[in-house]
C-alpha cells in the first residue's frame, strides 16, 4: 500500500515589509528600547497547509524535494482537482497561495479546492539548471538517459509510480482533473508526457516550452504520436493549455547574443506550429488551447501561465 506524504517540514517564505509595517520588527522603536525580535531574528513565515519532503525514487535513486498544499475546503463530490507542477522551488509557494485565494473566495466566487504538488530539487536555489536538464529533457531517438540529459522518462515513471499514489492515497482525488504543469524545460516535459503517455494525466499545461531542444525532437514526437492515436477510438481524453510570450522570437534583445539565441530556438514560431499540428488533428479526445501573451518574454511569461494553468486544473469534468 502506497504511504501517504507525510507532513515533514514546511515551506519558508520571506515577507517583505510594506510601507506600513511596525518598525519594532527592524529593531526597536524611535528611543531605542527594543519591542520586537529584529527582522533576520524573527519567527520564519509559513505557508499555511504546506508539506515538504525530499522522496528517494528506489528505481532511479534520484531524489526530489515534493511540496504539498493541502485543500483549503472541502473535497467536491467528484474528488480534489491535483495541480503536479514543475520547478516546485520556484513555482510552487506563488501556485499555492494563488489556490488558497481562489479557494477561499465568498459564494459563487471561489473555486474548487485544489491539491498543488511542487515537484523540484533539494536545495534552496531557486533554479536548478543542471537537474533541471537532466530530468526535463526527454532522451534522443533510439538513445539512453545520460547523467546530463535524457531523464524525462525517469521522472515520469517516478511521479507515476511513487508520487501519484501517494497523492491518492492521502486524499480523495478527482482522476479526472490530474494536471502537469511546467514552463520552459518543465513545458518540454509536459508536452513530452502528453505525447509518450497521454493518459498519465488528464489535463496538460506547458508554459514557453523548450520545443526547439535537439533539433526541435518534439516537433517529430508530436507527429509519431498523431501515426500511433490515428484511429479512433483513443485511450485518452486530454486537454493542452499552450503559452508563450510575443518577446519570445523578437529580433531585438538587450544584447546581441540574447537576439541571436531568440532567432534560433523560434519560441513563437514554433509553439504556434505545434498548436496548428494538433488542432488540425480535429480529436474529439485533445482540446488544444493556445495563446501568445502580448509584451511578455520567457521569464516574465511563468507567472500568468501559471494562474491559466491552475484555472485549467480547477475547471470542472
């Protein structure tokens, strides 16, 4: 039997300090008498409802920092939606609060209450390139896995065979509204999941994904995909939330280098193509939502693909 996560820890945050906020926190009052602990002396802010743990993968021996939120309210009579997202260190506390807040909303307002999974790397670093490559990145045709790319299956059969059940285990889910979120490399994996084992999960949302790794691969396995699900009926039904930032492919950036890496990994351009391949497809099985985020570049583009892909989780059956 799957063991339930358990609540070991929970995330730190740091609060900034609005304008208002009690100067006794930076020290003392205006006579110098201390009222309060100094700032970096202060209890840590937590995430109210917030787990983590580091889980060892016994298959892989690879190790991955999980965050859990808890649901704010009660479970609907379908189950939790589950939001898995990628990049849990730099993604997960913003993704989080933003499923409490919705949550909690008065009447008609709010939202199903949703279970977000952070999935990410043990550390305190925000971005984790090397692991982020390893584990993103699906393997190229007819190789292995290697120590620096390629790991992407690894990963997926670790959520699918450790992480899911844990998650299932713990709470009542909806199996149907089961959501891997990712941006960027984390993007490339979902695609790359939707695309290898589309029934892992139900609802797919890739923000600014690295389509052009290796050639633009995933251009090719988006078409093997189409040959394998050719005749109906399909063992799946899926929906994909496409995002990426008009900055993305522009010919001018704060530096030349910056252009000429935008010309050659064509964001837009690409995405856009992948979009057009799978709505041509007319599957009643794949609805395929895309939109290009005026003004926007690849950092700046996480944030609001992160809120289209909570509303993507939280949507009704």
């Amino acid at each position: 039997m799957p063991v339930p996560l358990s609540p070991q820890g929970t995330r730190r945050a740091l609060l900034a300090a609005g304008a208002g906020a009690s100067l006794g926190l930076l020290g003392g009052c205006a006579h110098g008498k201390a009222t309060a602990p100094p700032l970096l002396q202060a209890a840590p802010a937590q995430l109210p409802g917030t787990h983590q743990q580091d889980l060892r993968d016994p298959a892989s021996g690879r190790t991955w920092r999980i965050w859990v939120q808890q649901p704010a309210g009660p479970a609907p009579a379908t189950g939790y939606p589950v939001l898995y997202l990628l990049d849990g260190n730099a993604a997960f506390a913003l993704a989080a609060q933003l499923a409490r807040n919705s949550a909690g909303r008065p009447g008609d307002m709010g939202t199903d209450s949703t279970i977000v999974v952070g999935i990410g790397h043990p550390g305190d670093a925000v971005i984790h390139p090397a692991e982020r490559q390893r584990d993103y990145t699906p393997p190229a045709p007819g190789s292995a896995a290697t120590p620096e790319a390629g790991g992407a299956d690894i990963l997926l059969d670790f959520i699918a065979r450790e992480l899911q059940p844990r998650v299932a285990h713990a709470f009542a889910i909806d199996p149907q509204r089961q959501t891997l979120s990712g941006h960027s490399f984390g993007g490339l994996l979902v695609l790359h999941a939707l695309f290898t084992r589309p029934a892992q999960f139900t609802r797919y949302a890739a923000t600014s994904p690295s389509v052009w790794w290796n050639g633009a691969q995933l251009l090719r396995t988006a078409g093997q995909f189409a040959q394998v699900h050719a005749m109906a009926p399909r063992p799946f039904r899926a929906q994909l939330l496409l995002r990426v930032g008009s900055l993305e492919q522009a010919q001018t950036a704060p530096t030349a280098a910056r252009a000429a890496i935008q010309v050659e990994r064509r964001m837009v351009e690409r995405t856009l193509a992948l979009a057009d391949q799978l709505g041509a497809l007319q599957w009643p099985e794949l609805r395929v939502d895309m939109a290009v985020l005026p003004g926007l570049d690849h950092g700046s583009a996480m944030a609001p693909g992160l809120i289209d892909a909570l509303a993507l989780a939280q949507q009704p059956r």
